[in-house]
C-alpha cells in the first residue's frame, strides 16, 4: 500500500487557548475553527500525525520524537499561569520517526532521534492537538523547528516528510503549528498591524486556492513583512510537503475564525490534494 501526506496544515496554539475554559472570548473563533478542523482531519482517518512545532526549538539537527507513548504535563514556560501543567498521554509512532530520521540523513539534512524518556512537550506541540484530537488517539511524531536552517532547507525537510510517508505506507497528516504574523505586543486582545492582518489574508487566500507556487515564492517577503513566528521557518517546512514539481494540484480550507493574540494573527487552514 502506498504512502501519501493526505493533509497539510497550519493551525495556532496561543497560550491563551491552552485551557478552553479560561479562554478569552476573542479567542472563541479561532478555537471553534482548531474543532471543526480537527472533525476534518479525523475524519481523513490519519495513521500517524506529525507535528512541527515552533516552540519545540533545536540548534543544529532536525530531531524526531521516537517515544512509544507521550505522557507528561505540559507547562508553557513563558506564561505558566496560562498552562500550568496540563497532563497528556498520547501514542507514539516510534517506527515512522525514526524512518523519519534516516530519510532526513539520506537527503543530508542533518538529523538525529529523540528518544528521551524524560522529555516533554511544549505548548505548540500540546494546545493543538488536545483541539485536533481531543480523545487523544492518533499516534504523533514530532519534529522540532532547527533555527540553523533557512526556508530552503525547511523546504526540503517538508518534501523529505513526504518522501517518507510515500515509503512508509502510511496516512499521514503534518501540521506546522504557528502563528501568522507575529509581532508581540503586550495586550492580549490587541490585533495585528492592518497591513499584517491584509498580508495573513493574501497568505491563506493563496493556500486555499491551492496556489502553492505563489505561496512558496512570497514566503521570503511575506515572512519579513509580517514578522512571521520562528522567521516562517514552520511555514516553509509546511510548504515543502507539497508536491507541485510533478503537476499535483491542491485545494484548501480555513476553519473558523482568523482571530488576535497580543499582536499576532491566528487561523487553522488545511490544504490537500485536488482529485
């Protein structure tokens, strides 16, 4: 049985949203489109999600959670009042990331396995998921944001990602858990600049068209002009799962609401191949 990427996603994890029930209404929107999001991705019947998180941040090499199972308590170190230690327990898919890994070596994007018992998530790996899968079934493999790579090399990490799921058989879903734009600013109801809020706009309309082409040409700009999260490091590896090279088309979707977060912009779109 062959392998595919079934559905790439971006979707946030504002602090904020960490405990749905101390979540400001601002914020109702967006976590009403992070459920209907996860009713679709579901509903895909996924074998294995991975998730690429820009708050799990490494220095050199792209590592791979390897964990049979993901259990702890996840405190977000920069505002632990918001998630003070929520506890999960999660599959793993031990195989797919360290195939994962070796994929990552082959194509000399240096990498290497986490297989750390003692470690635990952060809260972009976390916040989504308890949305996307709330009953914690679908086995997950992480992938951390290496600040030494630029939007080329992420690029081609997200292609190795399909590479790898085209070999393993698998139904995989990848998400880039991020924000859009990002500039901080201190006020939690406070929206982004206009100009950032229209450039977020551009940005998801072109997912949603399936114009992966324009949206992989604009990234440089797009990610400097609205002070993308992690230098849109995420947003290019989530670019790089799609495969326009060979003619494959894509169509897309936003899920609820695009909503604010002390300065940034947030939206869940998933995007998947055109049949």
């Amino acid at each position: 049985m062959s392998g595919s990427i079934i559905c790439s996603v971006v979707t946030p994890h504002t602090p904020r949203m960490g405990i749905e029930a101390k979540a400001p209404e601002f914020l109702r929107g967006v976590i009403a489109g992070s459920y209907a999001l996860g009713e679709e991705l579901r509903a895909m019947k996924p074998d294995v999600i991975v998730i690429h998180s820009t708050h799990w941040v490494t220095t050199f090499l792209w590592y791979a959670a390897c964990q049979k199972r993901h259990k702890g308590r996840c405190v977000a170190d920069e505002a632990p009042d918001l998630i003070p230690g929520v506890p999960y327990d999660r599959p793993g898919d031990p195989e797919f990331g360290r195939a994962l890994v070796d994929a990552f070596k082959a194509s000399e994007i240096p990498a290497e396995r986490n297989d750390c018992e003692y470690f635990e998530w952060d809260y972009g790996t976390f916040v989504p998921l308890q949305y996307i899968d709330p009953g914690s079934k679908i086995p997950i493999v992480l992938l951390g944001t290496c600040i030494m790579a630029m939007h080329d090399e992420c690029m081609r990490a997200g292609a190795v990602v399909r590479r790898a799921a085209e070999a393993s058989g698998k139904r995989v879903i990848f998400i880039s858990s991020t924000a859009l734009a990002h500039k901080l600013a201190r006020g939690p109801s406070l929206w982004p600049p206009q100009q950032h809020i229209d450039d977020d706009h551009k940005f998801i309309e072109l997912l949603c068209a399936g114009k992966i082409d324009e949206a992989k040409s604009w990234l440089p700009a797009y990610s400097k002009n609205v002070v993308a999260e992690m230098g849109g490091r995420n947003l290019a590896t989530f670019l790089g799962t799609f495969d326009t090279a060979n003619g494959n088309k894509y169509a897309g979707r936003q899920f609820g609401a695009y909503g604010q977060s002390s300065g940034t912009g947030n939206a869940s779109v998933a995007v998947w191949p055109a049949h």
